[in-house]
C-alpha cells in the first residue's frame, strides 16, 4: 500500500470487503496479499469479455491463469459481448 501512496488503514477497509480465503498471491503466507484483479471479479455485479468466446475461454485451465475455477463459479454473470462496429449508425 505504500507504494501505491495508500495509507495503511486502507488495507483494513479492503480486508472487510474482500476477506483472506479468496486471497491469491505471492505472500498468501503472510495473509497481506490482495489480487485486485480477482477481487474486483469476485465483487462484481457483472463480468463482461470482449466476446462469448473469450468467456468461455477464461473459464478453462489454458486460459484463466489460475482463476478458471473462480471464474467458472462466476459463471451465471459472466458475458460475452461480440467486438464490432455497426455499420448502420
């Protein structure tokens, strides 16, 4: 948190939110390790990709990076919405 010029009561705040068993990282030990990228998905109303595709791409083991399974249980608000320009606007 200081790095990210935070104060560090900041990190209390986030702790409520986003309690330490769906904590995933390098010092997962310490139990001071946030992903923010899982948390926000884990936090989220709605999760929408740049296509159905990718959707369902993220939800397997080649490509989730280690949150196909998180990303899987978050499947029922999980969306793909199709790249593209409309050529009638």
């Amino acid at each position: 948190f200081d790095e990210l010029m935070l104060p560090g009561w900041w990190y209390n705040a986030v702790e409520y939110q986003y309690p330490p068993h769906l904590r995933q990282g390098s010092y997962e030990e310490e139990g001071r390790s946030i992903n923010f990228m899982k948390a926000g998905i884990t936090t989220a109303d709605r999760v929408v990709t740049v296509s159905p595709g990718y959707a369902e791409e993220i939800q397997t083991y080649l490509g989730g990076w280690g949150m196909e399974g998180m990303l899987s249980n978050r499947q029922p608000v999980l969306n793909g919405i199709t790249n593209g320009i409309d050529l009638e606007e």
